[in-house]
C-alpha cells in the first residue's frame, strides 16, 4: 500500500465510560504535527478490542495536546487497532490483530497480496493500519518511538513489556512501574516486535485491567509522560507533568525493578485452560505450586519466581507466563558487554557457534552447551529463539543502541 489516502475511512462508535458519553473513533485518532525533521511518537489503543482504555486516554489527551500543538518539537500521531473487534467488545473476530506482523505478512499487507476469500477481518485490519504507519514511516524523517497500550484480563499494576534492546530499556527505564524482557522468545510476531526490527523504539504499556477507570487514567499518564521522554516536549511545558509520574510511581506501588520471563504456558486450538483463582500480576510462587488446568490436568509451577499475566478471559493462546527479577548489576553487566561487542566471544562457549558466520545468530547444542549458555546469551541480547532440528538458534536485535541513519522506504 502506497497512500493511506486510499484507505477505507471506517468510524464505530465507543462508548466512553469515564466520560458518560458515546465517541466517535476512526483508525487515525489524531495527527498533531511539529517540526518535521523531531521525533515521531507513535501511539496505538485497541490493538485488542476488548481492551478500550488505551483509546479511550489518547482521545482525552489528544484533546489538550492539539491545542499544545505550537510547542511540539516533533510529531504525535494516535492510531486505532482492530475498530471491528473494539466496536464489539472481543478481543478479535477470527485472528489476533497482534500476532500477525511476521515480515511476510507485512509484505503482502504492503502490496495488498490477497485473494478476496483470505481478507479476514484481522487481514483488512492489518493492511488498513500498516498503511498508515507505512506512510508515516517514509514521509518523516526523524526517530520512531512506538507506544502500544495494552490492558489485562486481571487486575494489575501498570507495567512495560518490550524486546530486549539498550534503547528500549533507556526509554522504559525512564517511566516508574515494572519492565519485563524477553517476551519476545514466546509470543508470535507482535506488531512491536516487527517495528524494532526496524530500528524503532518501540515497548507496549499494560495500563490495569480492561475496562477500569484507572486503567484509562494510567494510559493518560503514560502518554504525557512519554511526550517528554521521546522529546516531542520539555517536560516544563506539559500540564501536571509531575502529577503524572507521581500517579503511576504510586499505582505501580513503587516498584520500578527489571523482570525476565522465565516460561510461557500456550494455549493450542481446542484445549481447555482454566487459571487457579486469585492470581495477579507479580504474585510470588512457590515450586510445584498449582497454577492452571489444561484439558483437565494440573499445571504446577516448575521453579520459584512470580506470575505474570494469568489468563482470565475466553479468548487468548497465553495461559501464563512465569518471571523473575533482574538485580541491577547484572543489567549493567550487560549493557556493558553489549558496548564493547563483547558478544564476539559467545563462540568460544562450549555448544554455541555462529550460524552462517553471522555474529546477529547463534547455534546452540543444548546436548553440549553447559547451563550458563543461555544466560550469557540473555545477557548479551539475544533473546529471540528458533528451533531447527536438534539445535536451538538464538538471535539479537540488529539495532540494539539506535535505530538506522536512514530508512528504508
């Protein structure tokens, strides 16, 4: 796709909860512009539809940013997700909107490679929003900040979860709730996942639990936050800037600490998964502890560590996920080793050896790699894996410290 003007302009109607009104949202929610070579602050709401407050909070700001609009030194733009799936209030009507962004796909999305019996609803959602980002992607010039927010199932606590990159870490580390890493070995091509592959920085915001009132007000805070943070505004201009990282340093109850995910329970097609009532988010566990039952067996924890987004609705391929804290020094060590390209040294471990003499990929024989292979591999940011046969191949972020001098169009 060329032109987003040759887009289908589809408005629903939202109704806005916080507000006791209806809304109506179409797929570009706003585009505020300022200088044309600052920075590009990318937002998304809906990418779920049953996930409503991202959109309903960047309504609410756009509003005060438009008229902000001569004190930008950059550029905002707001994006809507899956408008079908949030008109009805489901997750998603056949496909997860935010499961489909491997590069083939995006490619054909870009060409519009279809046949009329595959345009799904979540393929037309897709062509219609990669249209618009496409566009924007090659009409700015300067850096690309992606923000994708998100709610969850449970009630929670406002946190961060993002690829493994230096500059995602500097961005997130900036904003006071929890950041987990490597989320990205166990789901299925999200959409940031693609746009940091790029070069772009890119981390989904979880502001509470679907639906809440709060969870509208954490979002709110977040993208004022995040105005300053990718210098789209000085911090001295944005109303209540303080108020707002106040709001979530407390609702995230003071907790700003790095977490790892350790496992990922799936859900295939069919199966029948039930959570143990109770659980939250960051909740402590105990090994053996039973968590789930799939298709009538129980499901117990297989170390000690946290919980991490327990499934509570109909919908959805991810049970759980299971954590476990990162201590500030080892995030040091690593961004220590990835500025001096220390990774070159992974091939001297015993089982692990470059694939196809690319430094980005490595092989790993889990029959001869000692234990403490796959944390050196974290540690220097590879944390994507891939099966192939007998062997495990494990891949960094081309663009971990910047993105690209110049894209691509």
């Amino acid at each position: 796709m060329k032109n987003s003007k040759t887009l289908k302009q589809k408005t629903i109607t939202l109704f806005d909860f916080t507000e006791g009104h209806s809304v109506q949202i179409s797929r570009v929610i706003a585009e505020i512009k300022g200088r044309p070579d600052g920075p590009n602050l990318v937002f998304i709401g809906g990418m779920h539809g049953n996930e409503p407050t991202g959109v309903l909070a960047l309504k609410h700001v756009m509003r005060h940013v438009e008229r902000l609009q001569p004190m930008l030194r950059g550029n905002v733009y707001a994006l809507a997700g899956n408008l079908t799936a949030l008109e009805r209030g489901e997750r998603f009507i056949e496909n997860d909107l935010n499961r489909v962004w491997h590069a083939d796909n995006v490619e054909r999305a870009r060409k519009r490679d279809y046949q009329p019996a595959e345009i799904i609803n979540e393929v037309e959602e897709q062509i219609e929003l990669w249209g618009k980002i496409d566009d924007l992607m090659q009409a700015c010039s300067g850096p690309f900040i992606f923000v994708d927010l998100h709610t969850t199932s449970v009630k929670s606590v406002p946190f961060i979860t993002m690829s493994d990159t230096i500059m995602n870490r500097k961005f997130a580390r900036k904003v006071p709730v929890p950041t987990v890493l490597g989320i990205e070995e166990y789901l299925s091509e999200p959409l940031l996942s693609y746009v940091n592959e790029l070069g772009c920085v890119s981390l989904a915001f979880e502001g509470g639990q679907h639906s809440e009132t709060e969870s509208v007000q954490n979002h709110e805070a977040l993208i004022w936050l995040a105005l300053a943070y990718s210098g789209a505004m000085k911090r001295i201009e944005i109303p209540n800037f303080r108020k707002h990282f106040e709001h979530l340093r407390k609702r995230a109850l003071n907790n700003d600490s790095v977490y790892e995910i350790r496992s990922r329970q799936g859900i295939d097609p069919g199966q029948l998964f039930q959570m143990m009532p109770g659980f939250v988010n960051f909740q402590k566990i105990k090994r053996d502890e039973p968590l789930a039952r799939l298709d009538g067996k129980t499901l117990h924890a297989k170390e000690k560590g946290m919980i991490f987004m327990p499934l509570y609705q109909a919908k959805g391929s991810d049970g759980f996920f299971t954590i476990r804290k990162i201590k500030r020094f080892w995030l040091t060590v690593s961004y220590v080793f990835r500025r001096l390209k220390l990774y070159r040294i992974l091939r001297y471990l015993p089982g692990v050896r470059p694939y196809m003499k690319s430094d980005e990929t490595m092989v790993v024989d889990k029959a001869t790699a000692k234990w403490y292979s796959t944390e050196i591999l974290h540690l220097m940011g590879y944390r994507r894996k891939k099966r192939q046969g007998d062997l495990t191949l494990f891949m960094r972020r081309k663009f971990d410290f910047k993105g690209p001098r110049k894209r691509k169009p």
